[in-house]
C-alpha cells in the first residue's frame, strides 16, 4: 500500500503544480480561472485519497463544502469577464 | 507492480485492492488534467483538460471513501458530494468556455463546427458593441442551449436540432 500511496501523491502533487504553474503563467484570466477550478479539484480528491487510505470520513462534509461552494469563483470571475476583458 | 510489500501478515484483501486502484485512477486523472493545463494550447482545450478530476477523478475517490467505510452516512455524503459536483463544474465550464469565446481567447482553426458564429460573433476583444451579445434574447438563449449541448459532448445531431431549436 505504500507503494500505491507514493505513486498517487506523486501524481496528485504533478498535476497540482501543473494547476499552479498555469495559474502563474496563464497568459489570460481564463486559463487562471481553469487552472484554480482543477487545483480545487485535486485538492478534493488527495483529501478522499487520505480518507480511503486511513479509513476514516472526517473531511467529508470538507469535499461537500467544496463542491457546493467551488463554483462561485469562476461563475463570477468568468461573467464578468465576458462583459470586460482586460486579461 | 508488486503489491505483497508494504503490507501485514493479514494480505491483502479485495477492499485493500479496490481501494488501491481508486486511489490510482483519481491521481491518474490529477495528472492527466495538470499535463493537460500545461500542453494544451487554448482555453477551451484547457477547459476538456480540467473536468478530467472534476468528475471522473472526484467520482472515483469518492466510491473510494464509500467502499472502505461502507454506512448510511457514508453513502449518503459521498452522492451528494457527486451530486453537487456534477451540478456546479459543467455551469462553471459553460461560463468559462462561453467567456473565453466572447472574449476571442481561443485557437479558431482548431474548431471543427462553430456554431455560435452565426449569432454572436468572437470579438478579438471587449464585445460590448456586438449587437448580438446582451440584447437578442431569442437567438442567444438558443445558440446558449445548443452550445451547452455542445460543449457537454454529445453534439450528434447538433445542427439540426440547432435549427429545430430556432
């Protein structure tokens, strides 16, 4: 199981500094708004990874909160963006 | 991959298994979707890359939490959680995929149907003079809907439908 749990942290870890690096470097809002919603999204899923592997269900109303909640950001960075683009 | 180490004298049971091979397929799916932010050359490009762990990611990890912890509690917060997800990241793709093309940042020569081009439109910038963009309600809560459909992936019988729908 160790093994398991190195290879999807680094995984997990490659795909978040993917995420931040596209956040850093986004040539547009657009590709930071992308990025931010796939850094939740790992984030999400490395919290359910820790639950599944230690066996227990602490952060699950966490990932509920976040998925209710992870829109709210890029809806409305994105509207307003549609009516003014300044990058 | 030698799954005998790293483990006790009990073995390896066939929850210890599915959990593993969640586990992997959710990192998978963080990767690809990192990858993808990265290569990918547009917004709407980057856009298919990120509902990778949105969804297919969140889902996974989530029977992941369901399988090793099996209860009513359990069950019920881990539907709720896909339910919600699967209800807020498309309206936020839509919203984002809509702004980008708005606003002009995308690649058009890697679309093969733009069939929003015939209401609104792409502007290489702000498109606040485009007749089309806040003041046509009709045509653009039809051309919303069939490029939501669109985008959603099952654009089978889009153009037709598109003028069905018209």
């Amino acid at each position: 199981m160790i093994i398991v749990i190195a290879i999807a942290g680094l995984l997990m870890a490659v795909g978040a500094v993917g995420a931040i690096w596209r956040i850093i470097k986004g040539p547009s809002a657009l590709d930071r708004i992308i990025a931010s919603d796939v850094l939740v999204a790992t984030v999400m899923c490395a919290l359910g990874a820790e639950m599944a592997v230690n066996g227990h269900t602490d952060t699950l109303p966490v990932m509920l909160g976040l998925a209710l909640f992870g829109i709210v950001g890029s809806v409305s960075v994105a509207r307003f963006i549609s009516s003014r683009d300044d990058t | 991959m030698n799954l005998d180490l790293g483990f006790g004298a009990d073995g390896f049971g066939v929850r210890d298994v599915i959990t593993a091979l969640l586990v992997l397929l959710s990192a998978l799916m963080c990767f690809a979707a990192g990858i993808g932010l990265l290569r990918f050359p547009d917004v709407l490009s980057r856009l298919h890359a990120a509902t990778k762990p949105q969804i297919l990611g969140l889902i996974a990890i989530v029977a992941d939490v369901a399988v090793t912890n099996p209860s009513v509690g359990t069950v019920t917060l881990a539907v709720a959680i896909v339910f919600f997800q699967g209800l807020t990241a498309p309206a936020s793709a839509h919203m984002a995929g809509r702004a980008a093309y708005r606003t002009g940042h995308f690649l058009s020569d890697t679309l093969l149907v733009d069939e929003f081009a015939r209401v609104e439109k792409p502007a290489d910038g702000p498109d606040l003079d485009t007749p089309g963009a806040a003041d046509a309600p009709d045509g653009a809560e039809a051309a919303e809907a069939a490029d939501s459909t669109a985008e959603l992936g099952d654009d089978s019988d889009s153009p037709a439908d598109d003028l069905e729908r018209r």
